[in-house]
C-alpha cells in the first residue's frame, strides 16, 4: 500500500471534495510533487493492435536512446498511403506508424520542412505546422493507423515516465517531439485521456530550463490560430476531467496551459505576430472557478 497522504490508496488519505482537490492540485504543481513514491517496475509496450495499458509512478535511470526506428516525412507518407489505397492492405504502414511514434528521436526527425536539408537537430530546424497537421489528418482518416498511433503514444509516454526526470537530456530533436506532439488530434477524443494525461505529466515533471526551452521551440513553430485550438483543447480536457471525478489530472493540463501562456506572451515580440495575443480570461476555466473559492484556498 502507498504510504503518500496524496494518494487515494494510502491509509492516510482523507476524501476532498472539490475545492479541496483543487487547492491540492495547485499546492502540487508549486512544489513538482508526484502523487506516489517512486518505485521500480518495467512496462512492457503494447503492440500495434493492442489495447492500451496506462500506468504512472516509475523511476529508473534513463539508458543512452540511439535512433533506431527510421523518421516518418509527409512525401513518404503519402506514397505509402496511395500504394496502401491500391492494394486494400494498410498492415505494413501501420507498423511503420507504430514504430515511428514509439521512438521519440523517431518523431523528432519526421515531418520536416519541404526542402529542409540541414540537420534535424539545428536550432533554426522548427515545425511546418501545416505539414504536421497535414500528416496527422491523414494518419486519422484510418482506423488501423490511428489505432496504431494511439497505441504508440500510449506506450511511449509510460516508457519515458518510467524515467527519473532529472536524468532526461531534453536535446533538441526530444524537444521537437514533445512540441510535434502537442498538434496530435487524438488528444481531442476523450478516450485517449487517459494518454494525454501522461503526455501532460511528462511536461509537468520536465525541469524548468527544459520548459523554458519548450517554450522557445513554441514560439518559433505556433501562431495566434493554433495556439487558440490547443488551448481550447486543454481547457475541454481540464473541464471533463474535473466534472468526471478526476480533479488531479488538472494539474496536468494546466502544466501544459503554462507553455501556452508563456508562448502567447512572447509572440507578440516576434516581428510577423501583429500584436495579437489571447485575452488573459481565455486561460479562465468556468467549471473550476465555479466549484472553487480561490480567495480561502489561498489563505
């Protein structure tokens, strides 16, 4: 049994109702606590067709990952998809995608700019969002392959939480990864929460230079319009999981919110960002603020 006050197996966890939850929340994401103690398990990953298996809470010293799994580019992708729409048989490019998106160096070298010739894992190498949005489209529009990158995702994210954070090197191309992600349209459907909440830890446990780079990549790689359709993403995500009795998963999505609120602040400065940037009250949850007074969980 868990021996943290936090967690809901513990002898001395005390039931919260909501306000109470989310004052906890708050106090969490203020001192990067982790709601157990860590303790050492291997995760096995799923394959393409399996269902996925979400667990959190393990520590273990992080290997040297090598690039082992070729990337995935939008050009390849869709001569694969036409020879796949000839031949009725999608089995071989779904294990491509499932390959691909189980490999975070994998995903950090797809999708790169057309004509982008320079190496991945140049600062000036940022995302054609267009293209990323593009390729995931296309990945969705098939079931077995967005089983396949669902699936993926799933696994990927329970192998990096697996790893002591401290011990993560958050090169450029991980950078990139964790920034191509954010555009996934699978985090949109509410039977991959569960996922996305792990994505969410993933950042909420990253080191603050580590956020600060994210953010960087950020503002290079998003615009005005697409930095609103992530946001409304985390706040559906931040609604559902609180009106559903899950109150600290919200912790989670407001991790992510930062990244947003901290690009959003800094796009103005770029010279192409026409001064608009997202009202401030746009970071305003309803369901949160109705069902907590903030004014006596500060004090």
């Amino acid at each position: 049994e868990c021996t943290d006050t936090n967690c809901a197996s513990s002898p001395g966890f005390r039931a919260l109702d909501s306000s109470q939850a989310f004052k906890r929340a708050l106090q969490l994401l203020n001192k990067r606590g982790e709601l157990c103690p860590p303790r050492v398990q291997k995760l096995p990953l799923p394959t393409p067709d399996a269902k996925p298996v979400v667990s959190v809470g393990v520590v273990s010293p992080l290997p040297a990952i090598a690039l082992t799994v070729p990337s995935l580019q939008y050009d390849d992708l869709k001569a694969a998809l036409t020879a796949c729409e000839v031949s009725h048989d999608y089995k071989e490019l779904s294990n491509r995608v499932y390959s691909v998106f189980s490999d975070i160096i994998a995903i950090g070298g797809s999708f790169l700019p057309l004509g982008w010739k320079g190496d991945v894992t140049a600062e000036e190498c940022a995302l054609d969002m267009q293209i990323v949005e593009q390729a995931f489209e296309a990945i969705n529009e098939i079931d077995a392959l967005r089983n396949s990158l669902c699936n993926a995702l799933t696994g990927l994210v329970n192998q990096l939480l697996t790893y002591d954070a401290k011990t993560i090197e958050w090169t450029h191309t991980k950078i990139r990864a964790a920034v191509l992600l954010l555009q996934n349209p699978c985090w949109m459907d509410v039977e991959q929460y569960d996922a996305f909440k792990l994505y969410g830890k993933m950042i909420y446990r990253m080191l603050p230079a580590t956020r600060d780079q994210m953010t960087a990549y950020m503002v290079k790689s998003f615009d005005i319009d697409r930095l609103e359709t992530l946001l409304a993403v985390l706040q559906q995500f931040t609604t559902v999981r609180w009106e559903t009795g899950h109150p600290n998963d919200v912790v989670y999505s407001v991790s992510i919110m930062a990244l947003v609120h901290a690009t959003n602040n800094k796009l103005v400065e770029k010279p192409d960002g026409h001064g608009r940037i997202i009202r401030y009250d746009s970071f305003y949850n309803d369901s949160i603020n109705n069902n907590a007074n903030l004014r006596s969980d500060y004090q």
